[in-house]
C-alpha cells in the first residue's frame, strides 16, 4: 500500500503517496454530475489533481458543463500552489446551490491545465460519478475531493480514518 499504482487500473491508492506540490493528470475516466434531477455535466475531458492527504479533484473544462448554470459570486479563496480561487453558485431551473463550484481564473504558470476547467463540490450535487461510480465528498466544507472505492485515506479534513 506504499506504492502509488496505476490510474487506469482498479488498484488502490492511498492518498498519503500522493506528490506535493500537487499534480494535474489527464484522466480517461468518464465524470458526469446530476443537479436539481438533470445531468448537468457529461465529460470524457476532465482532469483530476492528486495531493497528498487529498482524494482527487476532478476539473471539468467549460465545454462539457450545461450553458447558463454557472453565477460568478464574489468569493476567492487562495491555494499557495495553484493561485487564486473564483467561486460559482450552481443554478438550475429554481434551484441554487451555494458556492458549489471553484475555478482558477489565472493559475500559477505550473497549473495552466486546469485553465477554463471548473470543479464541483459532490456535496452540494444530487450525484457525482466516476465512470458508473457514485462517489462520496471529502469531509469538511472547504475540501473538495471525490472518494471513490480504489482511494484509501484518512483523508484530510476528516476526522475518522477512511477508505
């Protein structure tokens, strides 16, 4: 378990051998993500960012996101690797979930692949997979990782051991 495998495999991975600073890897995994009962994303485009102690971020590039469910909201946040953080509001038919998405307008020149790619918090979804997966949030409210059954943590942000 000290060994950080393959992506494309069904293998383990345990989060705590994950590089830092963090890595942006292009994924071949399909992610879709359902809002308010509609499938809101459908994406064989995404990239994921692995850190230590983090389950995978999955970024998702604009093209692949329903028009018009994007609302800039005045909010940032900041990352010492990636730069600064913008924030959106998810908003669909008469639905709104808050803050629930995150993107870096202009990233530190090391992370440019995840210019124009948005990231969803799985929390504030219906549902987020990877392939058919279902996957579960990183706990906490900040943390915006995506759990599924090949990731072992504890995770950061949580207080139980995970996996």
């Amino acid at each position: 378990m000290n060994e950080l495998f393959n992506k494309d495999s069904a293998e383990i991975e345990y989060v705590w051998n994950y590089p830092r600073p963090p890595v942006v890897e292009d994924i071949s995994q399909r992610i879709k993500i359902i809002f308010n009962g509609e499938l809101i994303v459908d994406s064989q485009n995404a990239k994921r960012v692995i850190e230590t102690g983090h389950p995978p971020v999955y970024y998702i590039p604009l093209q692949d996101i329903k028009s018009g469910i994007l609302q800039p909201i005045f909010e940032k946040t900041y990352c010492e690797w990636k730069g600064e953080a913008s924030y959106y509001d998810v908003t669909l038919d008469d639905h709104t979930a808050k803050k629930a998405a995150w993107f870096y307008p202009d990233p530190d020149p090391k992370y440019l692949d995840i210019k124009d790619y948005v990231a969803f918090y799985a929390n504030k979804m219906d549902a987020c997979y990877v392939d058919d997966e279902l996957v579960k949030a990183q706990a906490g409210g900040f943390y915006g990782g995506w759990i599924t059954s090949n990731i072992v943590g504890p995770f950061k942000g949580s207080r139980y051991p995970a996996g």
